[in-house]
C-alpha cells in the first residue's frame, strides 16, 4: 500500500474541520452584500451598496502580518487575540487614507494543522470584523510541513476598503501650526516582539509580574491591537477636518510620520505630554535600550497619530475621551520627526 497525504504530513480532514468549527462566526460577518463566502474558489461582494453615495469610489487595500507575536500565543496556548490583531491592524493602515473597511481575507499556515487552533484564530478575526462592520470574505488554511517550525504558525491578512477620491487623506495639506492628537494604544499592538521576546527570554511568559499589576507577562503582551475606526467616525461626526494620520507600527514614532508629511514640515513630538504604559517602561527597563530606539521600535503607548487644525484641537479632544494632544507641526529644517523630552 502507497503512502498517502498524511503520511507526508498534511492533514486534509483537519482542514476541513477547521472550516466546520469556524463556519458560523465567519457567516455571521455576512450582510447581503457578500454573494459567495467559505468554501467558494473565490469570495464574491456585491460594492453596489457600498458604493453609494460615492461619486468616484477608490478601491484601498492592505496586507500584514502579526509577525512573532504568535510565538508568543503558541507558548502560552493562547489563539484568541491574535484574530483582532490582524483584522485591526489592516483596518488602521487604510483607515489613514480616509477608507471604511469592505471585506478581509485571512491566511494561516503552519507545519501541522490543529483545528481548534484555527478557528479560535479565525473566530477572533470574525469578531473583529464584525466590531468594525467588515465582512470576512474568505481565506486559506495551509498546512506545510518543513517550510514551518513544528509547534509554530502564521497569520497574515488582506483587507480592503473604499473611499471617495475626493475624500482621500494624504497629508498634502498639513501646515506648520497644525496640532498632532494621538489615541493611544492598547500595548504593543502587533511591532517590536522580537526585541520584546529577547528583552524577556529570561522571563516565562506566565510570570505574575508585580510592575504590570501582577498580571501575566504573555497575557499583556498578547493584549489585542486596537482598531481606530469608530474613533474616525466619531471626528467626521463632530466635524473635525483630519488632514493626516498616521498608524504607528513597525517604525515606530520615528518612521511612520514621515509617511503623510509634505516635504516641508516636520513633526514635533513632546513625550511628557503622554503617558507611557507600563509594558513599555519595563521592555526599556530590562533591555536597557535608549530612548530613541524603544521610538523606532515600539508605538510606546500611542496607536494613532491624527493631524488636525490648531482650532480644532479642543474639539478633536472633547470628540475623544482618552485622545491627548502631543506635538504640533513645524517647518522643516532638518529631520521630519523631532521628539523633545
């Protein structure tokens, strides 16, 4: 008798149950917009009601990972953050540019394919479109043996969004005196684990530690991404013309600014005028790392940068309960991005 499939390591029957196990939460994503979903060769979304109202629809799309923060949820046998992870980072990086999240598409591969995993995995992106309005479309489930470390997985997503061309945000608009208003984040978001994994390869992640109100080490560090979509509608709402955001993950504070800044300007950051969480304070702590490479590295407690006019500033923070005002905008004469403090 020949060897078979799983002999080779790929389980087909623990794909399929996979899909079982996750089938209702993705279908609850689904409004009637969605024409085919699971199990199609290719998901199908009706954009006509999407699209009304808009006078000339743009298409904005974007993919990431969660990187090594899944070893972080495989050591501790922890898959239900890490869905939220990757559905609101996507959702941040379009939300920049003004769009409002249509449909998303996940990807899980790994050496050897456990089905609960999957779908607590995949049940965790399901509610977090479904918190940001955004239907899960579909995905793949891949199973590869000797490509991944056993014990070991990936998590990767595709979102896309539409906004009207006239309604873009790109930045071209910020001047010296704009005001910058941060959201903060809700941790480490899905950037820095590798440095934040050797920082504490000393520490088991279920370590009770008293500086993080004695709460687990993975347990924070596995605190999901935070999507900023509701806050958006909120500032439309109120009236707060946006000219800019920026979405602060790998990068940092230093890299990510520059991304919606016009040549002539720069950002200037003070950073006592936030807060930064704890986790940030004992990453720097014990790795012993210099100011300007935990703001390369990490968001350091600020997830979302929103550039607005200096008049509206009391109204972006009355609009927002936990926005804070952090810089303002400058000429440039050097760097784009100057941290004071």
């Amino acid at each position: 008798m020949g060897i078979s499939y799983k002999d080779a390591g790929v389980d087909i029957d623990a794909g399929a149950r996979a899909v079982s196990l996750m089938k209702d939460a993705v279908h609850a994503t689904h409004g009637p917009e969605v024409l085919a979903g699971v199990g199609s060769f290719g998901g199908l979304f009706d954009g006509a009601a999407a699209f009304a109202g808009l006078s000339r629809p743009v298409l904005v799309a974007s993919t990431d990972g969660v990187g090594t923060k899944t070893k972080i949820a495989a050591a501790l046998g922890r898959f239900d953050t890490i869905g939220h992870d990757i559905v609101n980072h996507c959702a941040n990086d379009i939300l920049v540019q003004g769009a409002r999240p249509l449909f998303f598409l996940d990807y899980i591969a790994s050496s050897r394919l456990s089905p609960e995993t999957v779908a607590t995995a995949v049940t965790g992106a399901a509610a977090a479109c479904k918190a940001i309005g955004c239907a899960l479309l579909g995905g793949e489930t891949a199973e590869m043996p000797g490509v991944y470390v056993s014990g070991e997985f990936d998590l990767v997503g595709t979102i896309v969004g539409v906004v009207d061309r006239e309604a873009i945000i790109d930045g071209s608009t910020i001047e010296p005196g704009d005001t910058v208003v941060a959201i903060p984040s809700s941790g480490l978001h899905t950037n820095g684990f590798s440095l934040a994994r050797r920082v504490f390869q000393d520490h088991a992640f279920t370590d009770e530690i008293p500086e993080l109100g004695n709460a687990r080490l993975g347990d924070v560090l596995l605190a999901p991404h935070r999507a900023y979509v509701r806050e958006f509608a909120a500032l439309g709402q109120a009236g707060v013309k946006i000219k800019g955001m920026a979405h602060i993950t790998g990068g940092g504070l230093y890299d990510n600014p520059p991304r919606i800044l016009p040549a002539h300007v720069a950002m200037e950051l003070d950073r006592s005028a936030w807060h930064m969480p704890a986790i940030f304070k004992l990453i720097q702590r014990i790795g012993n790392i210099a100011p300007d490479e935990m703001a390369r590295v990490f968001n350091c407690g600020l997830g979302m940068l929103v550039v607005v006019p200096s008049v509206q500033t009391q109204l972006a923070l009355d609009t927002l309960a936990d926005a804070v005002q952090v810089g303002e905008i400058t000429a440039r004469k050097e760097a784009p991005v100057i941290l004071h403090g």
